[in-house]
C-alpha cells in the first residue's frame, strides 16, 4: 500500500540523510554500528497512528507489537521490547516524519529491525536511509513496484540507484505482491466481474496512488476496456469535489477506478458523487481504501456503498488454522479489538525480523544489525499468512493472494480471494 505520499524528499535532502547515517555507522562505535551492547533488543515500528489513517495503520502496528510482546524473552539473557513511531503528517502519512523516525532508530544501537512503512511514499524516503545502515525493515504494505524492481522506478518517479547504493546489501524487505499484481487483480475485477467496459481513473497524486492506476489502465485497456478521462486529486481540493463529481457522472463511466488512499480525497469524492446522484455507481481501488473503516466515515455511511477494494493479505475469516485463531484471539484480548489484514502481515514481518535474530542468536554470532539482515534475507518462514522467502530485490518470492472486499449498507464485506501465481 499501501502506500500514501503527502510529500516527497527531495533527492537533496535524502542523499544528506543517507550521508548522515553512513556518517553515523562509519563512527566504529556499538552505539552507532548497532551492534548489540546489553542484551536489551528492541524492533522499531513506523505507521501512521493518528488522525484518518490511524482506522489502519494503528492495528497494523498493534500486529508487530503483538508478536514482539509475545517474545519479550528471547532467551540465553536477551530480551525484546519495541518502540513505536508514527508518521502521520497534517494530512496523511508524511515521507518527512517517516524518514525523522527511521533517523531515530538508527541512532539507537539496540534497534535490531524495524517493522514498515505502511505507506510506499513513506518507503521512498526511508529505504536509503536503512539500506545505508544495514538495518532491517520489513513493511507489510508497502506496494509500488518501483520500490524494489528497476524497471518500474522511473515510472514512478523513483531514484533506483538512490534507494539502492552500489555496494551495499539491500536491507528493504516486503511481504505483499506489488501494484502491477493488483492493478491486474483490479482491473480484470473492473472488466470481467463487474463487466464495465468504460473507466473513469482518478489517482491521489501519491507513488501508490499513481502507480496503481497506471497498472490499472494498462489492464483494464489490455482486456479491451475504455479508459474515458484521467483525472488526479488532493485534499485541498474537496472544495471543488461538486463539481468534479458531475464532470465525471457526464462522461458516463462504467467504474470508476480511485488509485490512492482515504485520506488524499477518495473518501470525500466518494461521497460527492453520492449525493451528485451517482448512488449505483461503482469505483474500485486498492488497499489504500480496502476494508478501511475510515472510507465509511468519510464517503458516508450512504456514499460508501458500491465500492469494491483490494487487500494483498488473507482476509482474517480465512485464518482458520489453531495459530491464526490464535492470533485473532490474542489480538483482541489484548487491544478491545478486531484485527485488520495488515495486523496479520504485520505480525508474520515481526515473526520474521524475531526468527532471524533467535537464529543469530543460536549460531553463536554478535547480534548485529548485519547479521540480523543476512538471516532475514535467507529465511524462509510459514507463517499466518503464508510461506514467505525473499529474492535478491526483497520482494516476497511465493504467489500472491488478494482478498476482494465490496462496501454493503455502509460496512465493508468479504467478496472473495482471488490467487496470482500461486
């Protein structure tokens, strides 16, 4: 995703952050290498906690922070805590915040790995910054191809050589499938499912948003589709929302395909259309909306109906296994609530980053942040939400799965799972 971009760094800016941590772990000291000292780990996470993304990245964190709490020993004297950081900006998650709290942990030796981004605006900004100290990150989200694959980057307005220095192990990892997987999903979901033959494609601006709906328009065109009018949003523009509203109801669309997240306009332009008149009118996005609580709010209870999502994680009816019934049992004890998807992404990342240090710390080896990444990237681990292992890129090597949810008298349904090389 997921996923949402406020702003972006600048290349100046992030090359000077990157400088800084390299500047950092160049020290020799523990401190700065971040080199274990007194046996007291600790996992960062980073999501955006707070304000309208707060409806999914805040149970996204709760997933991490739940496995780590279940390994606060981690045995042979070592123990494990974690610190939380948020990276809501003024509206939506902030690159800028993101990148301030990956600084943070860095400077913290006893920060093993860290568990995020949430958002792939929010990766751009941070993945130089880990990759230059060698620390582990694994987000359960993050989607834009760009990120990891070369071939995308440019499209996506990306710096590959920026994120990825030569020269160094790439320390990014993530678990779910990338946006030309769920553009496909959602554009064959647009065309064949719900049989529309025309689009209408607004994008919120972000590296997810645009990246989804390129992926979008390129299937949904492939399978013979019509894409009528591209348009692109912002919050500060709800003012206007009226009016783009019956702009896009006169171009007769089919679907509307939103690319981007609740919180950069799609909610409040699901709602304008509503009450334009458009109450059948379906849209279709990704998991920047999917089963997202805050979408009801904000498209109204009303408005919200007729929107269908995608979500690039198990949906939590299908964990029916004694671990996954486990997890959701220990969730909701814990936090008075359900979990999402992602907390179940999350908690597999977290597994993961803990897996790769208990087996640091079985071989008999200093727990470093380098020897934590090299565990990390030869593992291969069954968790709740799958077998995952990790190619040179970072990207999740097994099939892809995408569970389809559909907006039903205002709550979010389960519709389906749809498999992608699996």
């Amino acid at each position: 995703m997921q996923h949402r971009l406020k702003r972006i760094l600048t290349q100046g800016s992030i090359a000077a952050i990157t400088i800084a941590s390299l500047g950092l772990a160049a020290c020799g000291s523990s401190s700065s290498a971040g080199t274990n000292v007194n046996k007291a780990l600790i996992i960062g996470t980073d999501f955006p906690t707070s304000g309208t993304d707060a409806s999914l990245g805040l149970p996204t964190q709760q997933g991490a922070d739940l496995a780590i709490a279940q390994n606060a020993n981690l045995g042979n004297g070592y123990t494990l805590t974690a610190i939380d950081k948020n990276d809501e900006g003024t509206s939506g998650a902030d690159p800028n915040i993101g990148a301030q709290n990956i600084q943070d942990l860095i400077a913290n030796a006893q920060v093993m790995a860290v568990v995020g981004p949430f958002n792939s605006g929010v990766a751009k900004s941070e993945i130089p910054l880990v990759n230059a100290a060698t620390l582990t990150e694994i987000s359960p989200s993050n989607t834009n191809p760009g990120l990891t694959k070369q071939q995308y980057a440019a499209a996506n307005n990306i710096n590959f050589a920026q994120l990825h220095p030569a020269g160094l192990p790439e320390s990014y990892f993530r678990i779910p499938a990338t946006d030309e997987v769920q553009g496909k999903v959602n554009g064959d979901f647009a065309f064949t499912t719900l049989g529309a033959k025309t689009a209408y494609v607004v994008d919120d601006k972000t590296v997810y948003g645009i990246g989804l709906a390129t992926q979008f328009k390129q299937e949904f065109t492939a399978k013979g589709g019509t894409v009528v009018n591209s348009i692109e949003i912002t919050p500060d523009q709800v003012s206007t929302f009226p009016s783009v509203a019956q702009t896009i109801i006169a171009a007769k669309p089919d679907v509307i395909f939103y690319g981007g997240v609740t919180s950069q306009g799609g909610g409040a332009l699901k709602a304008a259309l509503y009450q334009a008149g458009a109450t059948t009118l379906p849209m279709v996005g990704g998991d920047g909306i999917a089963d997202d609580p805050g979408w009801i709010t904000t498209a109204t209870a009303a408005g919200s109906n007729n929107t269908y999502g995608t979500i690039p994680a198990p949906d939590l009816s299908s964990l029916t296994s004694s671990a996954g019934s486990a997890f959701v049992s220990a969730f909701t004890a814990k936090y008075g609530s359900a979990p999402v998807p992602y907390s179940a992404m999350a908690y597999d990342a977290a597994m993961i980053e803990i897996t790769a240090i208990k087996n640091v710390i079985a071989a008999g080896k200093p727990v470093t942040r380098a020897n934590v990444r090299d565990a990390v990237a030869a593992i291969n681990y069954t968790g709740l939400t799958g077998t995952i292992a990790f190619d040179a890129n970072g990207d999740n090597s097994g099939g892809a799965l995408y569970s389809v949810y559909e907006v039903v008298n205002g709550a979010w349904v389960f519709k389906q799972t749809v498999h992608v090389g699996a």
